[in-house]
C-alpha cells in the first residue's frame, strides 16, 4: 500500500555519509531539474493542474493558518509513477520497529532510496538480523524547509481531493515538526491532510457535489481497511504477549494473519465499496507491514482530543500546534 509521505526521509538522505552520495544526488538532481509551475500554464492541458495546486496552496496558509513557504511552486517531470522507495523493519514476534538515527531529525522508524537495487540490499541487510522487512513506495516527502519541495509529473493524474490531502499533509510537516516523535509526527500530519482536504473539498464543490461523495467513498474504504489492519495487529499483539516459546509464538502469528486474510476475502463485498483493497488476501503481511498501520494510524487519541479542545475548528487547532500547545488537558 502506497503512503502519502515520508516526513524526513529526505534529511536521511542528505545527512548519512555514503549514504548521501548515492541516494541524494539524485534527490539532488531531481531540484535542479524542477521548473516553475508557471512554465506549464501554456500548454492547456496543464493549466487546471496548476490552478489547482494554487488553489489548494492558498487554502492551506490563508484559511488553515499553515506556513507559507515555496513548496509546491515547482514542478519535475519524472519517468515513474511515484518518488522513492522506504524500507523499514520490525522484530519478528513484537512490534518493536528497527529504528534508524540521523543527525537534525533524530531517530526514525524507516529509511529511504531512490534506487530499487539500494532498498533491496538495505533488507538483505536487515534480514540478516532476523527482521521482518518491508520496501513501499512513496508519493512525497517534505524537508523541512531545508529545501524547495516539487511537485511531480504523476501527481497531475491525482483528484481533487488526493492532491489536497498531500500538500495540506506535507505543509503541516514545514509547519509543526518535534524532533524524534515519528509517531506524533506522521499521526498529526496525517489527521490535518485528511480533514483539511475534506473541507477544501466541501468549499470548493459542496457536500452535495459528485468530488465530496467520490472523497467519502474513498475514505470510507481506506477507513475499513485500516481498522481491520489494526485490529489483526490487536490479534498478534496478543499472541505476542503469550508465555510460550518464540517458536510457538511464530506459528500462532502466521495461521492469525492467514485466519484473518482468508476473512478479509469472504467478507469482501459486505465490507468494501470498491475493488482497490483485494490485494490484501495474498499480501505477504508482517510485522513491519503492520507496524506501519500503528505508526500512522495508532490507536493514540490524544490528538482527536486536542482537536475537541479546539473546538473541532481545523484553524484553531494547527494554531494550537504551532504555538507548542500539545497537552490535550488545558
């Protein structure tokens, strides 16, 4: 499954000796080729992406209160479909993640490449310490403001509300970032470009408009399909805390996950609107797979209180964070 984002990666791959050579110059490469949005507007084919990721950069600083920086401005025409390639890895009979430290963002639970052979070694490598391991593809990262984040050629084919959910999600990453928190971070991220992109959506079309039913049928799907990621992930956290052998630990998590995707597919058609999450049956599921449910959507409500205190008002809220404000008790 495809992830919006990747908060640091691009501080891991400019901050980690050989490292950098061979996964930033690329990323490097990637600036240098961005071109102003504005070179795209004469041919017509481009100008509603481009008005739109105006639209959507206008939103997000003047209505949601985010920092307004250059990001988004520039555009780099590229060969794939999407950026990167992130590996991460857990231990193998817990959900205790493989963490990996860099200077400026600290310790975080994945790392990324731009060169699929690169990614591959990296899980070798962490196979060898009996991990299990996972390689995703990425949309999009933000740097920090360390550089200018681009847009790519593929996130023309985007809707409305996919565009939205990415930039507003990457702009809260300039906007509010604690050092070393990747679950905060990414679970904060995440709940802003969801609920910002949903009332860009409802301004810019109405909850009546065939764009906001297309959004909630989307979300509802994604909904389902992370809560029953998260609720296997409760089933193995169990078995996980069994006093039996590893061993036996080992086998229970496999016959749970094959239990749980053979549900998954007898309960398909009851559970899904569309067709978009039948991988899962003959998904090769681990414990770095599902870690990365935990990690983006964790069963941690502090940050759905701190938004009740702010009165469920998407402004007030990121206000709140920007101004360091993240105790959910007042």
């Amino acid at each position: 499954m495809r992830y919006a984002s990747i908060s640091v990666m691009a501080m891991s791959l400019l901050f980690s000796s050989c490292y950098t050579l061979k996964q930033g110059f690329t990323f490097l490469g990637y600036l240098r080729r961005a071109v102003p949005l504005e070179k795209l507007i004469p041919d017509k084919s481009n100008l509603r992406f481009v008005e739109q990721v105006a639209s959507i950069r206008s939103f997000a600083v003047n209505e949601l209160g985010l920092k307004d920086t250059k990001n988004y401005t520039r555009y780099v025409e590229i060969d794939r479909d999407y950026l990167a390639l992130v590996v991460s890895a857990c231990a193998k009979d817990s959900f205790s993640p493989y963490m990996w430290r860099f200077p400026i963002v600290g310790a975080v639970p994945y790392k990324g490449f731009f060169a699929e052979r690169d990614a591959k070694i990296e899980v070798e490598k962490l196979k060898r310490k009996d991990l299990d391991t996972l390689i995703r593809r990425v949309d999009a990262f933000s740097t920090l403001g360390w550089f200018q984040d681009p847009l790519y050629s593929y996130m023309k084919d985007y809707p409305a509300h996919r565009l939205a959910d990415l930039i507003i999600h990457e702009s809260l990453h300039a906007t509010v970032y604690l050092k070393g928190e990747s679950q905060f971070n990414e679970e904060l991220a995440e709940f802003v470009g969801k609920e910002g992109s949903r009332l860009y959506i409802e301004r810019l079309f109405g909850v009546n408009s065939p764009e906001y039913q297309e959004m909630m049928d989307a979300r509802s799907d994604n909904e389902t399909f992370i809560r029953f990621v998260l609720e296997l992930a409760g089933e193995l956290t169990a078995v996980y805390a069994e006093d039996v052998s590893i061993a036996e630990k080992l086998v229970r998590k496999e016959k749970t996950i094959k239990a749980a995707q053979k549900r998954f597919s007898e309960n398909y058609s009851t559970m899904f609107k569309s067709e978009g999450y039948r991988f899962f049956t003959d998904l090769h599921v681990n414990n770095a797979y599902l870690a990365l449910f935990r990690l983006y959507y964790g069963e941690d409500s502090s940050i759905k209180n701190l938004f009740e205190k702010s009165g469920e008002d998407l402004p007030s809220f990121i206000a709140r964070m920007k101004q360091g404000n993240f105790s959910d008790v007042d």
